[in-house]
C-alpha cells in the first residue's frame, strides 16, 4: 500500500464498521487537553496545530487510499490530538462531503471547540458526530482532561446542547471512567442531570483500555455496567469494553429479564456476558413474544422495554 502521511487504515470498528481515518496532526501530539488516560505521550496542550497538512494534501490523499480501499464504511476525520483545531476544517469538511460516495463520514473530538458556531456549522454536514464528555463539573473536568487554560466546561455544555437542536445527524457522546476521578458518585450523578439535556443517539460508558499517559486505573466492565444501572433509564447508554470479560452467565427468570432491560437496555454483547445459555432462551421467547423491543443506534442494537417512553421523552426535549 502507498505510504500516506495523512491517511491511516482500514481500520475495523466494531461501532461504525471499516474506517479509514484522517490525521489532521501527523506525527505530533497537537491537543488543547492533556487527558490523564490520553494513549499519546503527556504534551502541553495547544490552542492550535501547528504546520497542518494542506486541505490539497488530504483530499488528494485521501482520493488515492479510496481507490486503493473503494469498500470503506466510513472516513474519520480525527488526529493525533483534536482534529477541529485544524485550521481549514470548514473547507475541508466541504471537500469531504463533495466526493462523497457510498461511505459514512465521522469526526472524534473532543468537544472542547462547539461553543463556536463556524465549527458547529461545519461538524453538522457530517454523518457522525462523536464528543468526549468525561466530567459534568468543573474540577473533574480539570483534574482529568486538563485542558488549556482558556477552554471552560460550561461553553462546551451549551455548545452540545445548541448544536443537538440543530444537528439531524447521529450524536454520540463517549465518557472514559477513571476511577477515583469520575466515578465518584458525586460525579456520576452530576453526568446523570446533565445528560438527557444533549440528547444524544447514543452514549458510550467505556474506561482505560490501553497504557495512559499517566498512572491512572480504569474500571471493568461490571463497574462499567454498575454505573451504567445508576443512569437514567431513558439514556442511550452502551458500555464499551474492548477486552473480552469473564462472563457472569447468571440465571435470570422472565421477570428478571424484563426488570433488567426496563432499567437499562442492552445489546446483544451484553446479554450474552451476563447471562447463561437457559436464560438466553428466555430472552428469545419473550423478544418473539413482542415484550422486549429493539432500538437502533448506529450500528448497535439495544435490546429494552421502555423506548416508546424514551422517544416521547426525547421528541419533548427538542420540539
Ligand atoms: S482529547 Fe484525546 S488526544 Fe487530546 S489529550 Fe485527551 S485523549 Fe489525548
């Protein structure tokens, strides 16, 4: 395969299929946070990149890996560090969306810029909008993303919420758990009053999966699955876990099945972990027999009981 400096991949997601990602920052870490669970080396944060690859650059980089890999699911626009801090994002997001055939567009970040309406205008014309939101206050916010002394929590909290009432695309928020940090109860219940005002489609709950720029302690997936119970039923939420956990394979009866999914909906991967072989019978029969519903976000299924109450509820927050 060519050698590219902007374009990596394909890369398989399990969540948006195969990608092909585009690195607005080659080769440095450009951020304005310095995440304790960052996987790049701690750097200063910066309020812009430095010696960003042209928009010529990429597209025609970017041209050239599609003809090589015509199969792609998605391109991801993300970086080694924020991607919307690239200087020409507008432009390039235009050049993007006029080639586009056949695929999905994406962009990961890290939400610190959508207080700004010309990146919110330019972020709408995507497929997918991915935002990091890992603290529902201030001090966790600082403590954990550490970001560069001029970006507050509560910009990028309006922002989400004005770009949601604009935005028809698919939203997903992603919160990343490090223990003693947010994971708090405090905390959890702060993310708990904020969240149902962004409306997202979907909300991923996922923890420290591979070595972090700082000492700091994921949780596992039973923790995850713990705090994902304490959040409002009516949210999205999907617990993320990229290593393979023991399974529970717990005994659950009918009526522990629907008092499960009333609670918190769950995918397939889910039920499968906590839930053994009989019970997974009872679970089949009682989704033939109508009694659990299905919910689709992005690519994932959500197995519940309560999502007629989850859409009238959601249709209220942004009509
Ligand atoms: S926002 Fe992403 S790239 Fe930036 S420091 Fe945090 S984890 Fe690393």
């Amino acid at each position: 395969m060519t050698r590219f400096e902007t374009i990596f991949g394909p890369i398989p997601s399990r969540r948006f299929g195969t990608s092909l990602g585009i690195d607005l920052s080659p080769g440095v870490k450009q951020c304005n946070f310095d995440c304790l669970y960052c996987e790049l080396a701690p750097a200063r944060p910066v309020d812009h990149i430095e010696n960003p690859p042209s928009v010529e650059k990429v597209v025609t980089e970017l041209e050239a890996a599609l003809r090589e890999h015509p199969q792609v699911d998605v391109v991801t626009l993300t970086a080694n560090g924020e991607p919307t801090l690239y200087p020409c994002l507008d432009e390039l997001i235009d050049r993007i969306e006029a080639m586009k055939k056949g695929y999905k567009t994406l962009v990961l970040s890290n939400a610190s810029t959508i207080h700004d309406p010309k990146i919110r205008e330019a972020l709408a014309r995507l497929d997918t909008v991915k935002l990091s939101f890992d603290c529902a206050t201030e001090s966790c916010f600082k403590k954990l993303d550490r970001p560069h002394p001029s970006i507050r929590l509560a910009p990028i909290v309006e922002g989400i919420e004005t770009f949601r009432k604009r935005y028809d695309g698919e939203l997903i928020l992603e919160i990343l758990m490090v223990r003693g940090i947010n994971d708090k109860e405090s905390e959890i219940e702060a993310l708990n009053a904020l969240l149902p005002s962004f409306g997202a489609d979907r909300i991923d709950l996922g923890s420290v999966d591979r070595p972090p720029a700082y000492p700091v302690e994921g949780l596992d997936y039973h923790e995850l699955l713990a705090i994902a119970r304490r959040f409002d039923p009516a949210l999205p939420v999907h617990v993320v876990s990229r290593h393979p956990e023991k399974p529970n394979k717990g005994r659950y009866s009918d009526e522990e099945i629907l008092a499960t999914l009333a609670k918190r909906p769950l995918t397939r991967e889910d039920i499968e972990t906590l839930m053994d072989n009989a019970s997974i019978g009872r679970f089949e029969r009682l989704l033939a027999k109508g009694e659990i519903s299905t919910k689709r976000a992005g690519r994932l299924i959500f197995y519940g009981t309560g999502f007629d109450r989850q859409k009238s509820k959601k249709r209220g927050r942004h009509s």
